[in-house]
C-alpha cells in the first residue's frame, strides 16, 4: 500500500530539483564587468542561456549533491540530471525562438517583396520591440497566476516563490525599453543606440527561447511562451502592419505558423516535463508523490 506523502514532504519537493535549481556561481570581478560592457553577455545573465549546458549527469549530480543530495534524493536528482539537459529541449527552445520572432512571417513577407532588408530592420527589430513590451507582462501574468491558483493548499507559497523572478524580470524589461524610448533625445544617443542595438536583439531571441523562466517553475517557460507569441502576433496585425497585408494569402499563413508551432513546443515541453521529471501541473508527480487525497493523475 503506498502512503501519500504529508502537505509538509510534497512542499519540500519544491526545493529540490527539477523545481529549484542551485544558483549560478560568484562571478570574478571581471567577468561582472564585462557582463555590463558586452550586450550579448548582459542579455545572457538576466533572460538565460544561448543554449543548454551539455553535462552528464554525474557532473549534475555533483554540482547539486552538497546542498540537495540525501540517500533517498540522489537516484532523483540523478535522472534529472541525465534528462533535464534533453537535447529534444534543447531543440525545442531554438525552434521556439525563431517562431517566436515570426521568422516564417519575414521570410514570406522577404521573398515576395512586401518587405525588404531595411524595413525588417526597422519595423521587426523597432516596433516589435515595443510589442514584446506591451504583450510580456500580460503573458508572465497568464502563464504565471494558474501555477499558484492550481497548487495544492500548503504548497502555494512555495509555488509563488518559483514565479517571482520571471515577474521582476518582466518588470526590469519594461524599466529597460523605457530608459531606451528616453535615452533617444540624449546627446549621446548615437553611441548608446551602438550598445542597446544588439542587445535589443539579443533579448527578443532569449525572451521567446526561454520566456523569462530562468531559475523558475518548469512550466512557467512553455506556459508564459504561448501567450506570449499570440499577443505578439496580434501586436504585430494592430501595431506593425497597419496596412493589414499580414491577414491575406500566404502572408496570413506565415503570420500563424509561428504561434501555431510555438503552441506545439510548449506541449511537447510540458509533455515531457510530466513524464521525465514528474511536473504537473498541481504539484510534484512521480517520484515526488502523489498529492493527498488526489486518488491518481493531475
């Protein structure tokens, strides 16, 4: 007969792998000065990586074992640690940001010559910008309110810790696009626009790769993308292409095609955080335990 675990043990798993992750390293005093110099390097430490770290699982397990590991947590952290870092993930996120940012859309718009080269720079790289603005934190609220609405009594505090870094960066992005709109007026604006123009484009491919879900809940990241890139796709019909010739022919065929696909990554994502590391969305499954009085599946 198998004991359900108590509201105390199944709010425990929440400080534990898959849910919580060990923070990044101290960095040297001169890589703190390059993350500020360098744009990219910037965009990297607030939205997350370019790509998945490639480790094994025993180095994962050694680098979470001091703080998390126990007899019975190592097997756990041990399976994380060799599916976690999926490459079927990582292949999703990288698919995930290119939809996200409409690729399909360009292209169509590219090759049949209703765009060319500097208005893709301007409108998509611009006025997207300030949609992603506009549709982000509408999207982290989306994704991110249910989470703790579904939890388990007892486990929502724990919960609404996992979801308030992705909120704050959410804020910080707005501050940031803010200071960007005023900074335009500047006598130096020239040489700020050099540094904040790559940056812009590092944070639409992060934004959309990863959701703001750094060292957050794992299914904030697929649920926030989902909203996400349908309201940025209507931002972009009422903001961007005010003439309205992204909702005839092909051109509306490739303006679904990334939400369409991005809505198929984050079920594919969410399929396989519940099967590999027991996420559901109510609390821990698998080896985590079953949730009293749940009688089964979330």
């Amino acid at each position: 007969m198998t004991v359900s675990p108590s509201p105390a043990e199944l709010a425990a798993a929440y400080d534990r792998p898959p849910y919580r992750t060990p923070p990044p390293p101290p960095r040297e005093r001169h890589e703190l000065v390059l993350d500020v110099l360098l744009p990219w390097r910037l965009a990297r430490l607030v939205y997350g990586p370019y790509r998945m770290m490639r480790l094994t699982a025993s180095g994962v397990t050694a680098a979470v074992g001091a703080e998390y590991l126990g007899p019975a947590v190592q097997p756990v952290v041990t399976r994380i640690a060799a599916e976690a870092l999926d490459p079927v993930v990582e292949r999703l996120l990288t698919l995930r940001a290119l939809l996200g940012l409409g690729i399909v859309l360009y292209l169509v718009r590219t090759v049949t010559g209703t765009w060319t080269s500097g208005d893709l720079l301007t409108e998509v790289l611009g006025v997207d910008s300030v949609v992603m603005l506009l549709t982000g934190p509408i999207a982290l609220l989306l994704g991110c309110v249910p989470l703790v609405v579904l939890a388990y009594p007892g486990t929502r505090r724990q919960v609404g810790r996992l979801i308030v870094r992705p909120l704050l960066v959410g804020v910080f992005t707005a501050v940031v696009f803010v200071v960007m709109m005023r900074s335009a007026f500047l006598p130096l604006a020239g040489l700020l626009l050099l540094w904040l123009a790559p940056f812009n484009v590092c944070v639409l491919y992060l934004v959309h790769r990863n959701s703001f879900a750094v060292r957050a809940h794992p299914l904030v990241r697929p649920l926030v993308a989902v909203p996400l890139v349908w309201l940025t796709a209507l931002g972009h019909v009422l903001l961007v292409d005010t003439k309205g010739t992204s909702t005839h022919g092909p051109a509306l065929v490739a303006l679904l095609a990334g939400p369409v696909g991005v809505t198929a990554t984050a079920v594919i994502e969410i399929v396989l955080l519940r099967r590999r590391q027991g996420v559901g969305f109510r609390g821990p499954l698998g080896a985590a335990g079953t949730p009293p009085d749940a009688g089964g599946d979330h």
